[in-house]
C-alpha cells in the first residue's frame, strides 16, 4: 500500500489538494457514503470519513474549506471528507489521518479505561514501549490528585518503532529518506539542453516544499483568549521526582530577532500555572540562540512564541531534527511528505503555525521573568536537575474542535525517542558522509542515549585519519555532542555491537589510541565537570598502520578456508549437529 502511495506519485502528480473546489474533484470519481458511491460534486457533502476508513477504502481524508463552495452548502467552517481513490499519492494530511493509518496497520491500540496523567500513563507506555507495542490512544485521561476528566483523548508512542517510522515518512524503510537527500545533494550542474529539461521537474519538486500559507485552518476552529487555560489538556506528570506537569511534545516556533529566520524546536514546557510554563530551550539550541538575540539587540524584553501540539508526522519528526541554523524546519518537512507544510498566522503573535495543528499555544517569553524549571526524568535515565529558563506566557489557545493531545515519554533506554533518534541517525547520513565522505555507517545505540556513544566505520587513507573523523564529527550540529566516538575500519558492521565490542577492544592500546578533547557537551550531561562544559573520548579502534608508527605486522583476522567450508556444508545434514549448519 505505502510502495503504492509514493510509485502513483511518479506517474501522476497529486490529484486533491486542500481548498481545492470540489468541480474540479469530479475526475477523481466520486464519494462513498454509508454503502453507496456518489459522483462528485453532489454528494461530496455526506461523506462520512469513518464508514469509508473503516472498509480500507484506499484513498485520503480532504479538506473542503467551505468558504470556498458555500455556493453549494451552506455550512460556515473546513469540514473532512474521505474520497476514494486508486491513485492516492498525498502526504497524511494530519495527525488524524497518520492515526487511521496506525489503526488499519495494526500500530494502534485503544484504551477506553481511564487512566491517570501522573505516573500511570507512563508506566503503561513504559511497559508498551520496552515491549515494542502499539501506539496508544487514551481515551479517558484524568487526573486522580486534582479530579479532572479531560475530554480530549491522549496520544503517545506514536512514533515508538521502526514500523511506525516508516509508516510516518511513507516509506517502506528509511534508506528510502536517505536516498532521496543523497540524490538531492548530489545533484549536478545541468550540461546541456537535455540535462537542463531533465533537471526541471527536480527543481520544480524542489520549489514545492517551501511551506505554504492558509487563511484558515483545523488549527483555528476554536480560538480562547482571555479564558484561554491549560487546564483542559491533559499534560502528564511523567516520572516520580518530576517536578510538574510536562508538554513534552511542543513544536516551538520563535523567529530571529536578528536574521527574521523562524525555528522549530521541540523542547519540553513545565507547567507553573494554567497560562504559564517553562520554556526548557537548552543553550545550544535554535530558540536559545533567538532569545540572546533579544538580549543583544537590546529593543524589548518580549519574544513571541508559537507552540503546535500534535501535527502531521512528518512536521512533528521535524522539530527534533539537528538541522543547521537557519534551515527552516517547515522546509525540511515538506521535502519528507513531498507537500509542503501549510501554516496559518497566528491571533495573537506574528508567527505561523502548522495549520492542521491540533492544539496552538500563542504566547511570550520575557527577559525578566527567568525561573526554575525540572527536575524531570529525562531521557538519559536519570532525572535532570532544577536549572534555568525562561518562562512562557500563555496569550492565546486555538484548537480542532476534536483535539487530539500528543505526549511522549523520555527515561531508560529505549524509549520513542530512541527511534526518533534512529530516523534521524538514518535521515542524516547522507548529510554526514557530504561532509566527511570516508564515513560508510554510523551508529547511536540506544543505551548511549545518542550523545554518550557514536560509532562509526570509515575508509581509511591516511595516517591519523580516524582523528581527522572525531573532530569533524564534533564540529557538527548535533553530533557535536557525541562524548564518546568509536571510529573503525570500513567491513565492521557498525550496528552488530558484538562485532563493534570484539574489534575494537583488539584494536586498541589505550594510552595510545585514546584521543581526549575539551567541548561543549550536551547540557544533559550530568557527569561533565561544568554544566554544559567537558571532555569528550574519540577511541581510533582501526588496524595501526606502520605510517603511524606501528612498526609490528598487524595480525589477519581468522578466516576459514573457503574450500573447506563449501565441503562442510556438503557434509553438514549428514553429521547429525543440526543448526550450526
Ligand atoms: C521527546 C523529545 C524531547 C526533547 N526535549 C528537549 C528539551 O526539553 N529541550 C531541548 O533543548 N531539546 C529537547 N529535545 C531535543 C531537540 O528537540 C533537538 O535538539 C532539536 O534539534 C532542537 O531543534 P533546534 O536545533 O532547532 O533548536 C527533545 C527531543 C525529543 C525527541
Ligand atoms: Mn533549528
């Protein structure tokens, strides 16, 4: 089915789009409905998305912005139609439609017992997510100590397992991302007529990731201001020693009181009251860096904020993502769904937010009002301690009229983010190896938390040249963090960490092939000698070269006579040994 989504693409480009005037949907075919198939355009307005979903109807949710055809229906507001298609091509409109597709797939499991935001809720997601299990959808999240019934459902572990990752980028495995930025880096200067023809629908498919913007959205369909509250969500409280209550999902939007540039960033928000939350921005990140410009730049104390809680998959994997500075992270997720992202302005800030955000949180950070936020049990497994930030100002809430909460938990390995963390170890490599070209794999297990561990396999030219690899990792946006790289010869499967563990401790002498630095280290790090400030570990576990002054014969790995094993197994079933074989 997903193979299909994206070859249909190839052939014909996207049918449906959003706001598009039901007319022109005709030649798609038509609408099913409780049983029976209408020709566009007259039945259009009597889909009913879940009797359709439910058949495995191929084919994709649509928008219909009414105040485009209130010619023909009177309603005021975006509606959601299903519309059955064989050639269905389009990136999951939204959250909704991403958890239709867990549901047929399998990857979604539903749980009408109430159950409590602290503690309880993470404990049951804990146990899923060790045990590779579904996503989960909670129906009926409250909370025991302070009675609330919230009367949206909670959604977490979405993105929890390699299946669901691809299921969320639309591929049928990740190398399929990896390829797609290989080919894009790698595009050539056109020579020639032909080339230039050739190049065009690349370039054309290049210019329509760029985000684009709506006058209205599902994001919109509830707006609260001056009652605007927290209240209704149902924000957990993840670990014992937490210090509050969590929006541990935020996509938050801030824009460079410098360059103009936007970022998004995912970074957690205590809650203090019911408009007021922690903005957990560590100092090496996008909105850091924006919030010192506001300082530097000396005109005003406030910097508005944006936060979209819950969007399509793509644009939520993108706010997790070590892009370079000044990328902008909509961009980035409009070349991973193939369409550009669709943001809409704000009410009350001047920024832009996804438009099929199912929760928007609009408010201001201010240089004077700095606070303790955490402790809060973080994803390296232990809690992070009190710290710093700045506080986030609720000014305004918009919403679906039908929200879905997103959350996810962070704590021991492995958790979602671990495979959060995979997708982009993948997603990035071809980036990587543009940089440092004689890198063939790399790996962040999981117990290394993606920051204490990275290994990596390059093809070596040069005396010293796994040094040479150590310091351009840790040059990189987000890989600079890495406080401990392996670096090994190229026919070592980086992600067989029998193999990993074998050869480099062979390879090793200690004093010698231990190289020691002085960084800047994740300000997670709870072992560095300064918050933020320590030493890094590069490990050269590759064969020693006489040109590097290992003068002794490096020994042969052992290897059997090919011969011999092809006579073997010839002789295998007949020895009785059974497996081994
Ligand atoms: C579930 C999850 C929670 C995260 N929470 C935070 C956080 O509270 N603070 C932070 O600085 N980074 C956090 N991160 C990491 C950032 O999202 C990540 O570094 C991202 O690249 C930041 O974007 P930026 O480079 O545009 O700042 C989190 C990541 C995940 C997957
Ligand atoms: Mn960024």
């Amino acid at each position: 089915m997903l193979s299909i989504r994206r070859a249909a693409r190839k052939v014909k480009p996207t049918p449906i789009r959003r706001g598009f005037h039901p007319r022109n949907a005709c030649a798609e075919g038509a609408l099913e409905w409780g049983g029976l198939t209408r020709p566009f355009p007259h039945a259009w307005a009597l889909g009913d998305p879940q009797a359709a979903s439910s058949r495995r109807t191929p084919g994709r949710f649509v928008y219909l912005r009414l105040d485009l055809v209130d010619a023909i229906c009177n309603a005021s507001s975006t509606q959601r139609y299903f519309i059955p298609s064989r050639e269905v091509v389009v990136a999951y409109w939204d959250l909704h439609e991403f958890v239709e597709c867990l549901e047929r797939e399998g990857e979604l499991k539903r749980i009408s017992i109430p159950a409590d935001v602290e503690l309880e809720i993470t404990e049951i997601t804990d146990r899923v997510s060790k045990a590779g299990g579904p996503a989960l959808w909670f129906e009926n999240p409250h909370w025991a100590k302070n009675p609330t019934r919230y009367s949206m459902p909670l959604l977490i572990n979405l993105l929890g397992s390699r299946r669901r990752m691809e299921l969320a980028l639309e591929v049928n495995s990740l190398e399929d991302v990896a390829r797609r930025i290989e080919e894009l880096l790698e595009m050539k200067p056109p020579e020639g007529f032909l080339d230039k023809v050739r190049l065009l629908p690349k370039l054309a498919e290049l210019g329509s990731f760029f985000p684009k913007s709506v006058k209205s959205a599902p994001a919109q369909e509830v707006v609260e201001t001056d009652q605007a509250t927290l209240a209704s969500l149902p924000i957990m409280k993840c670990w014992p020693q937490d210090g509050g209550h969590f929006i541990t999902f935020p996509l938050v939007v801030t824009r460079s009181p410098k360059t103009g540039r936007r970022n998004v960033g995912c970074y957690r928000m205590q809650v203090f009251d019911n408009r007021t939350t922690g903005m957990h921005w560590q100092i090496h990140k996008g909105g850091a860096e924006h919030f010192r410009w506001l300082e530097r730049q000396g005109q005003g104390r406030r910097m508005e904020v944006a936060v979209a809680i819950g969007t399509d998959p793509a644009t939520l994997l993108s706010g997790v993502l070590p892009l370079p500075e000044d990328l902008d992270e909509f961009l980035f997720a409009g070349f991973l769904r193939q369409e550009p992202v669709e943001l809409v302005a704000c009410r009350t800030v001047d920024l832009e937010v996804p438009a099929n955000a199912e929760i928007v949180l609009e408010g201001y950070v201010d240089l004077d009002d700095i606070r303790v936020e955490g402790p809060f049990g973080d994803h390296t497994g232990y809690y992070s301690l009190e710290d710093k930030f700045p506080a986030f100002h609720l000014t305004c809430l918009t919403r679906r009229r039908d929200p879905i909460y997103v959350s996810t938990i962070v704590g021991p390995p492995p958790m979602e983010d671990y495979w959060m963390g995979y997708a982009v170890e993948r997603i990035f490599l071809p980036l990587l190896r543009k940089q440092i070209p004689e890198v063939v794999d790399m790996h962040m297990p999981a117990e290394g938390i993606f920051h204490n561990l990275l290994i990596v396999a390059i093809r070596k030219s040069y005396p010293g040249h796994a040094r040479k690899v150590m310091h351009a990792i840790w040059g990189l946006p987000g890989a600079m963090f890495s406080k401990c790289i392996v670096v090994l010869d190229h026919d070592v499967d980086v992600h067989n960490l029998r193999e990993v563990a074998w050869k480099a401790f062979n390879h090793i002498d200690p004093e010698r092939d231990i190289q020691f630095t002085l960084g800047p280290v994740d300000q997670l790090e709870h072992a560095s000698r300064l918050p933020s400030f320590g030493s890094k570990m590069g490990v050269d576990a590759t064969a020693k070269w006489p040109s590097e002054g290992f003068t002794r014969p490096w020994p042969d790995e052992i290897r059997m006579d090919p011969e011999v094993k092809k006579k073997v197994d010839a002789l295998w079933a007949s020895l009785g040994l059974g497996t081994g074989g």
